[in-house]
C-alpha cells in the first residue's frame, strides 16, 4: 500500500478542527488533505506528511495553512512493530505535551516547533518550511558560523533544562523518568547491533587499516570495545545532566532562511535523554564536521557553547558554574568521546547517503529496508561506500578515526 493511501485518514475531521483553531483562531475548515512530504525524506524513526487545510476567516477570505505530521510507520509494518516496542513516538508525545509546556516560561529563547496535536502515534507540529525555516546539506562539514547557530540553540535548551530544574526544585530525570531514558544506546536495539557489526565489517576492508596489528584489534577487539557503550549510562551520574536531543545531524536542524540573522530549531527528539550535556556537544560536532574541521576549530566550538550556556543561565540569575562547571564539561567530553566516535561509525554509513535513496527503498521494498536497518547493514554499506564516493569518503573517514582512537587507546591500558 503506498503511503498516500496510508495517510488519507490519518487524522480526523474534528482532530483538523482543533488543529485549525489551535493555529488560526475561530475560523471555519473548508477542505483538508493529508499527503507525503516526499519519498526523498526519509525518517528512520517515522514517517512524515503534510497536512493542507483551507480555510474561511470572519471577513470571509480564504486561506490555506500547512502543518508538519509525524507518525509511526503506516506502510512497513515490520518497522511499526519495532518502532512502537521502543516507545520512541509515544517519548516525544510526552515531551511536547508537557515537559516543553513546563519549561517554557524558563527560556527567552525558542528551540523547539510549535505543537498542535499529539497521539502516541502522531504529532502535528508547525512546519517551519512555512515559518521561514529551511534544511542546509552540508555533507559532514558544516561551516562554522552555522555550527555557531547550532551550538547556540544547544546552549539555550540546556540552559532551560538547568533553569527549570533551579527554579522549581524538580529533576527532570526522575520526574520524566518515562521520556528521558536511554532509549537508543541500548542492547534492545537492533538499528545500534546492526550499525556496530556494520562497523566491523568496514574496519575489515578499509583501505587504512589493513596492517596486521589493526586486523588483529578488528578481529579480536573491536566489537567489546565498541559494546562498552552499553555500559557507560551509570557513569553519567556523576556529572551534571540536563535535557539533551542526543540526535543532531542535519536533517534535524532547521535554519533561518535570512543568513544575515541566522538561528535555528531543533526537531526529532525521539531518542532525547538527560545526559551530561558535553555528550550531546560532542556528538553534534563530531556528525557536522570531518576532521580538518575539528582540528581547526573544536576547542573554539567548546568555548562558544559554554560561554552561550552562561550567558543563556545567567538571564534567570543562575550561574552556570554552580551546575556544570568548565572543568566538568571539558571532563566529560574527553570520558564519553569513545560513545560519540561509536555513534558517529554508526550513523554516518547511512544518513549521508543521496537524499532520496533510503527513502525509494523504504517505500518500494519495505522488507529489505526492514532488514537492512534491523538485522544486516554489513555488505549493503561497503556497496554504499563503492557506490556513492562522497558518502563513502564521509563514513570511511569515521570508522577510521574512531578504529584509530579505540585502537591507541587499548595500546595505552
């Protein structure tokens, strides 16, 4: 069943009309559609539509509006089921309904969409496309005036979770234990076994890693080195967490439209969690920018951010150093970086493929799609990798760098 079929009924009429009212006040529906965004955006977790409404206002013009629909996967069952038994759809309801809508008041900053409708199998959300909001393709190497933005927005959403949190005397992690655990890393999760056999299996092949002391580390070390991400969630208790989005590649950025005032949004917050903020900084930098880039630029990066967090904490009268001191996040970027180099050899043999390709494949053989993101990625990414030179250049670069650091750093223990 195609997905334009899927979605025709969708949502209600009456759930349109609240929508409506929500977002125009008291005017009259007049029609409604709901079709696909495009088989060239793909949601690893969902899937995503547009809905269209017309509408008469009081002096009678008429007006169409457009909003951003997310929901479980309707035309792949095999991946509803695994989507579903992860909570990842019903987490973000949760979020958006009320954790925002908490910490709204805490914030002069706006980091998230506007909600208009929740489910725990869809949400209907301002599209930003409309909003003057637009996606940047930077392939792995985002300039750094929008790496600034981005850090920015991340610096404001800490900060309200750390305000919030001062504020009120609550914790988020214990108030919102529902939707604020760790709900990707997890061993439950077959997208992250199949990534972490998929970076085995191109380790085994790199062109730059073919010497008998790296074979050895590939064959006999490599994946309980890699599983040890599964272990590291206790150790985040020693440090300050806040909310984090833990999921900031470029898909899930949005960016001002006008470069001369360049913000941003984030969206997707379907694996978020509270974690020490420098792993979501972390994690961010090391899937936007390729080595050079780092090289050249990270310890600036680390600089604006905290100082975006100062400045962010300090509106509310709460001085940042009294929750997450410079020490600790510097600390907590250098412990965790083993996750972030693991998690960007996972990701980027996948989301930097051409736009579109995923997608088609979603759509026309689900069950291959199905198989290949939840059971065996392996040869399918070295054939993405000889197919597509710069997607290819973008995850041998990862896997080398992270094989690099986890090799290093078992010669030194």
């Amino acid at each position: 069943m195609s997905n334009t079929n899927c979605c025709a009924n969708l949502l209600s009429q009456s759930e349109c009309c609240e929508i409506l009212k929500k977002a125009a006040g008291d005017v009259d529906l007049l029609k409604y559609v709901i079709r696909p965004v495009s088989n060239n955006v793909v949601g690893f977790l969902g899937e995503y539509y547009k809905l269209l409404v017309t509408y008469r206002k009081e002096n009678n013009e008429i007006c169409e509006k457009s909003f951003f629909v997310k929901s479980l996967p309707l035309s792949n069952e095999l991946q509803r089921k695994e989507i579903n038994s992860l909570g990842f759809m019903k987490k973000e309801s949760v979020l958006y309904s009320s954790l925002f809508v908490e910490m709204e008041p805490y914030s002069s900053f706006n980091w998230h969409p506007v909600i208009y409708l929740r489910r725990d199998d869809v949400l209907v959300l301002e599209d930003l496309a409309q909003s003057n909001y637009t996606h940047e393709c930077f392939n792995y190497n985002s300039p750094p005036k929008y790496i600034r933005a981005v850090l920015d927005c991340m610096a404001a959403m800490h900060a309200n979770s750390i305000v919030y949190e001062v504020k009120t005397g609550t914790n988020i992690g214990s108030d919102y234990a529902n939707c604020v655990y760790e709900s990707s890393v997890r061993r439950e999760n077959s997208w992250i076994i199949a990534g972490l056999q998929a970076i085995q299996h191109v380790a085994k092949h790199h062109p730059n890693l073919q010497s008998e002391e790296h074979q050895n580390f590939i064959d006999m070390k490599l994946i309980p080195r890699l599983e040890c991400i599964f272990d590291l969630q206790p150790s985040f208790q020693k440090y300050r967490r806040t909310f984090c989005h833990r999921d900031l590649w470029e898909k899930n950025i949005f960016y001002t439209k006008a470069p001369e005032d360049l913000r941003c949004l984030l969206i997707d917050f379907q694996i978020a969690c509270y974690c020490p903020p420098g792993v979501d900084v972390l994690f961010f930098l090391y899937l936007n920018t390729n080595r050079s880039n780092r090289k050249e630029n990270l310890q600036d990066y680390l600089d604006y951010y905290y100082n975006c967090l100062e400045k962010f904490t300090a509106e509310f009268q709460v001085n940042v150093q009294d929750h997450v001191t410079r020490e600790e996040f510097d600390a907590s970027c250098k412990e965790y970086k083993s996750l972030v180099l693991t998690l960007t050899g996972i990701y980027t043999p996948v989301v930097f493929l051409p736009e579109g390709y995923l997608g088609t494949m979603k759509m026309e053989d689900p069950k291959r799609y199905h198989r290949l993101m939840h059971v065996n990625r392996n040869d399918f990414v070295l054939e993405c990798i000889e197919k597509f030179r710069d997607a290819g250049v973008i995850a041998l670069d990862a896997i080398e760098e992270l094989v690099e650091y986890l090799f290093n750093e078992c010669a030194l223990n």
